[in-house]
C-alpha cells in the first residue's frame, strides 16, 4: 500500500523497506489548458549530495545530457520531451547498494527547458507527481502529489533522499525557484553555464 505524503514530510525509506536496493523515482506532470505556442518539456535531475549540502561536480549531476553517475549508482532512463501519455513521465533509477558511502542526499528536481524563452512556468503545470517504486518488486512505496502552489517558478527542488543513522529516508520538498536549471544547480553548489 502506498503512503501519500504532503509537503515537508518525511519517511522511512529502507528501515522499514529492508529489501528495498533499487528504487525507481518516477515523475509525472500534465499542462494546462494554457499555451504559448511550445511544447512543455520539462526535466527531471538528481544531485548527488556529500555532508556539506552540495555536489562536487558534473559527476553529481545526473540528468539527460549525463544520464548515470560513473558507478552506475543513479541513472536517468531517458528525456520525455513532452510530458505527453499516463503515469511517469521520466523516472530515475537510485541502486542504494551502489551510492558512495560519502553520499548523504540525494536531490530529485524538474526543470521547465527554455521557460524564459518559451514564456513557461510552473503555474502552467498541473498534476505534477513524484512516486517512489520498489524496482524490485514494482510496488509504489510512496506518492507525493505537488499541488497547484507555483506560479513564476521554472524549476522546483521535488524531494531529497537522505542517510540517516545508516538508513535512507524521503523528504518531501515542493520548493520552486526562478531561474531555471541554473538556479537549481547554485543551490546545490554547481555553477551551470
């Protein structure tokens, strides 16, 4: 049975999922009826994270352009460049076995591509969605449903995995920022050109 979580909450991940080793990220999202004459293509990445908050480098940095970490650990399973369809719209894959023991969050966020040129924001988007599934057994341990509380936002960090005495834990986040890709990679220390 999955657990729907709100906003800042937090769960138990692997202490009480102990065969959990591979989870499946998986995010989804719908448009509006409103248009700009564009394709929404929007973008899910995951921050590797050490003690201090922040990725070291591009190495970190798992998305559509540097779809796995060198140890396979985290691997993105491909762009959906229009959002279109049921279920997950892209999904990330975390292999807990194979995270660095340095490794103490994990950053899930989506990204609006172009917004500024294509005039898009988060207001635009509805629906928006993040589950964690048991990739072993295919079991949706957690949801956490977005809401409709973004308007100017372009890019939103959605949940962070964490280690927490050993175990790793969900955190639902929901926090939106302007400023796109850019302004999510400042925040978790990458300068992104």
């Amino acid at each position: 049975m999955s657990i729907s979580l709100s906003k800042g909450q937090r769960i138990d991940l692997t202490k009480t999922n102990p065969l959990l080793t591979k989870a499946i990220i998986g995010l989804g999202w719908d448009v509006n009826k409103y248009s700009t004459g564009d394709d929404y293509d929007l973008d899910a990445s995951a921050f590797l994270l050490y003690e201090d908050g922040r990725a070291r480098g591009i190495e970190d940095f798992v998305f559509y352009n540097n779809p796995k970490t060198p140890n396979g650990s985290v691997y993105h399973t491909g762009d959906n460049r229009t959002g279109q369809g049921d279920g997950d719209d892209e999904q990330i894959i975390i292999d807990f076995s194979l995270l660095p023991p340095n490794v103490q969050r994990i950053g899930i966020a989506v990204t609006i591509h172009d917004a500024e040129a294509r005039r898009q924001n988060f207001g635009h988007i509805s629906n928006a969605f993040v589950r964690l599934v048991n990739e072993q057994t295919n079991e949706e341990i957690l949801r956490y449903d977005l809401g409709e509380d973004f308007s100017l936002e372009t890019a939103v960090v959605v949940c962070e995995l964490y280690r927490h005495n050993g175990e790793w834990k969900f955190q639902a986040i929901g926090s939106g920022f302007q400023g796109g890709l850019s302004a999510i990679c400042r925040n978790y220390g990458l300068d992104a050109q």
